[in-house]
C-alpha cells in the first residue's frame, strides 16, 4: 500500500472541501494569530483589574471590553480589593507575565502571581460567574 504524506494529504483534503491550498493556510495563519492575540491585551485597553478569588481576576478595558484571566496556577495571598502591580516589558499584557498585589496602602509582603490567558467576557456573564465561584 502506497504511503500517503500528511501534507499530500492535507491538499486531497482542502481540495475535497473546494478551499484553495493557500487561501486554507492563510486561514490557519489567521486562527493561530488570533489564538495568539488572546494571550496579550494592549496595557493601554486594561483601566480597572477586580480580583475575584486566588486565580481568578477580570480586567475591565476601554470599550466596555472584559478579559477573563485564570491564573495559570492558584496565588497564595491574592485577595479581593487588593491594588495590582504589573511587572511589565513592552506595550502588552500577556500570559505569564508576571504582577503583584496588595492591600491599599500597605507596605508589607505582596503576594506574587503569574497571569493566565485571556478569555473575552461580557458584562451579561460577569453575575454568573461570580455566582459559580462563590459556590465552588
């Protein structure tokens, strides 16, 4: 039996579905750019972080633009009404950047955290989420 590549394989499949060859990688391209796109926000977006648990936070942006981010691992300390610290490199907020946070006006230790990606949510969500955590 004749072996068959994977990219001999990809065009017949393309090809079946009436896609060009290069308007089907260009899509590729697109969805992994866009995928790409969700794992930073533009710092200039982001006005207002609200913390909800130890590895959850919102990030309320201009727009009425709402980033979900769950924290790539639980933060020990992170609690609600705590200002937040970003430690950043450029123009972007990305995942696994890292931040601090602490009480308003306090100077001892900050607890230390690394960002998750970002997931858009809308304000008709927000409730229900908080309700999920509240009851998890």
């Amino acid at each position: 039996m004749p072996r068959t590549t994977i990219p001999a394989l990809w065009l017949a499949v393309v090809a079946a579905i009436g896609l060009s060859p290069l308007s089907a990688l260009a899509e590729a391209e697109a969805a992994a750019k866009a995928q790409e796109a969700d794992n930073c926000v533009y710092a200039r977006e982001v006005e207002q972080f609200e913390i909800l648990d130890n590895e959850t936070l919102l990030l309320y942006g201009k727009l009425d633009k709402i980033w979900l981010n769950r924290l790539g691992n639980r933060c020990a300390g992170l609690r609600d009404n705590m200002a937040v610290y970003l430690e950043r490199y450029g123009s972007q907020i990305c995942a696994n950047d890292r931040f601090s946070a602490r009480r308003h006006g306090d100077s001892g230790p900050a607890a230390r955290c690394r960002l998750g990606a970002f997931e858009p949510i809308s304000k008709e969500q927000i409730p229900a989420l908080k309700q999920a955590l509240a009851e998890s």
